[in-house]
C-alpha cells in the first residue's frame, strides 16, 4: 500500500508539474491570491486539521487553494512539490517542513521567482522562508507537558519522550525544552529515553511497547507527536502498563477521545492547528501586498482571528495551548 501512495503522489507531482507551463490561469493575474498547501504529509489529521484552516482563509480572501504533499514525512521529500508549486507560480507556500535544512535549495528558487514561503508547526532556516508561523511559544507548550505529567507522577522518577522526527526544528525545539525546564525546575525527573514514531501509527505502537518493557520503572511517557500519543495510548490501554504508566504530551481531540474517556489519558495539551492555516495564508496575502515584509514589528491582521505582530526572526505567534481532559474534550471537533 505505501509503494501504491507513494507512486500516486509521484504521478500527481509529475501531472502538476506537466501542467505548470500552462498554469498562468491557475495563478492568475498578479492581483489574484493562489494558495500552495505542503504538510509534512498527506492524510494526518493534524495537518488536514491546519490545511482547512488555511483552504478557509484562501476562500475569506477570494484566493484559489491546492493541496499537495508526500505520503511521508522524509527530509526532501517535500521538494518535487516546492519545485511544482512554485513552477505554477503560486503567490505564497503554506509549507510544515520535514527538515530545518534539506529544502533549502528549492525553496531559495521558489522565492527568487516571487512565491511567498510561510512555514507553520515546524521552520526551516530563517534564510529560506518570509516567516514562520508558530503554533504557541516552544517554551510554553514544553512546559505544559512536563506540568501535565507532574499532576500524575509527582516529582520524582524516570519517564521517556515518544517524539515524531529527530529532524524536524519544532520536536528539537520541544524536546530540548523539556529537558531543560526538568533540569532546571524538576531535578527528581528524569528522562531515561528518547524515541521517535515519525508520525507513524504502527511505528509508533511498536516503540512504544519496545521502550515500556526495555525501562520497567518508567513512570510515564510524554508524546510530542499527536499521532504518537494515540498510538501509545493504543497501546498502553491493552497492556499490563494500564493504570500504571502515565501518558500526556500533545494530541488531537478526537484521536485521543476514547483514551481520556477510558482513563489511559487523563489530560494532554495541544491548540487549534486550524489557526497556524488561517495566519499564514493571511501572511502570504500581506506579504504579497507589500503590506509587511516580515520584519520585526511589522503587523497584520488575520480576518476573525485579529491582528498579529511579527516578532524577532521573523517569527509570528498563532495562539496559545489549550489543555484537554474528559470534561471539555467533546466541545473540539477536529
């Protein structure tokens, strides 16, 4: 099945791409908005979750929205579809990088010939892109999660970080920052193991179960990776580690609802991906205008969601963590 996706993603790149000499329709005039929507990978809920927020602003602004992607979250496998979109000349890429660095060439391309590069959820380096929408500051959600697992174990034991890619900028940024508020705050914590799902259900299950029966005094296992959590909550809910190794990180509600209902989860943290789409799409558009450049101070607005500053870097805030648990899980529909 993965070699049957992987060829369709490849035919869908070459027919785009066959299409791009054409495609000044597509774009259309140097007024029009045109939307190119690069997840780290297609069909995860997390980032169909942030594309419908970004395919919702493209509409708000009377723009034309693609989505196209890998069926896998490998360091360059974005770059056929960088290199496509940009051959189409898209006003902008709304674009979750896999790699901080392996994409570097063709996005410089892509902006040499005027596309926009806003990445989201996880950057590239600064050189490569206009700005980079971040879902909440690393810091805050970092300490979030270990303040989540602190309710359940206290402040003594070993626990293991379940993360999704070694590579991506914003699990290096989350984990270093776990690490750091244990150490600096938390000493009796201690982080025993660090392993990586790379968003994969099964892979994830299967290291999950690995690192459980590898470190038998593991009192819990903070998940970076929203496809990690409910894959270690799968697991974990039918094993002798139910009831008595915490689990908490990030995670999508309904993914994980089941798992907060049962007790395996009692609560983890996450925001509204929807809204890293909305603000980088409303980006591309100012940047597009001349309205904002992406430099420090400069300002926009987002249409409902209001105005947003651009800060140091080149960096631009999208929201603020919301923690879920059983009693308001049912109120989030994504």
């Amino acid at each position: 099945m993965t070699a049957v996706l992987a060829t369709i993603a490849a035919a869908t790149a070459m027919t785009l791409s066959g299409c791009a000499a054409g495609s000044a329709g597509d774009a259309g005039s140097s007024d029009d908005l045109s939307i190119g929507y690069l997840p780290k990978m297609l069909g995860n809920p997390y980032f169909d979750q942030a594309g419908l927020g970004a395919k919702e602003a493209t509409k708000d602004l009377g723009g034309s929205y693609t989505q196209v992607g890998p069926q896998v979250g490998a360091a360059d496998a974005q770059t056929p579809f960088i290199n496509t979109l940009a051959q189409q000349g898209k006003s902008g890429i709304v674009l979750s990088a896999s790699d901080p660095s392996a994409l570097g060439q063709a996005l410089s391309t892509a902006r040499q010939a005027g596309t926009k590069i806003v990445t989201f959820d996880s950057d590239v380096a600064p050189e490569y892109r206009d700005l980079f929408v971040s879902p909440v500051p690393d810091m805050s959600l970092s300490k979030a999660m270990v303040d989540l697992l602190i309710e359940q174990v206290g402040e003594n034991g070993e626990f293991a970080i379940l993360g999704a890619s070694p590579n991506a900028k914003n699990q290096k940024a989350w984990i270093s920052g776990i690490e750091k508020y244990v150490a600096d705050s938390h000493p009796g914590l201690k982080v025993v193991e660090k392993f990586y799902g790379n968003d994969d259900d099964q892979e994830s299950f299967d290291k999950t179960a690995a690192t459980l029966q590898k470190n038998p005094n593991l009192k819990g296992i903070i998940s970076t990776s929203t496809v990690g959590t409910a894959s270690a909550a799968r697991y974990i809910s039918n094993s002798s580690f139910a009831g008595k190794v915490a689990l908490t990180g990030i995670g999508m509600p309904n993914a994980t609802k089941a798992y907060l209902k049962d007790g395996t989860i009692k609560k983890f943290v996450l925001f509204d991906p929807a809204d890293m789409g909305r603000v980088a799409t409303y980006a591309i558009e100012a940047l597009k205008k001349g309205e904002i450049t992406g430099k420090e101070g400069d300002t926009f607005t987002a249409g409902k969601l209001g105005e947003y500053t651009v800060e140091k870097g080149g960096i631009v805030q999208a929201g603020k963590p919301i923690v879920f648990d059983s009693e308001n899980v049912d109120q989030y529909d994504f």
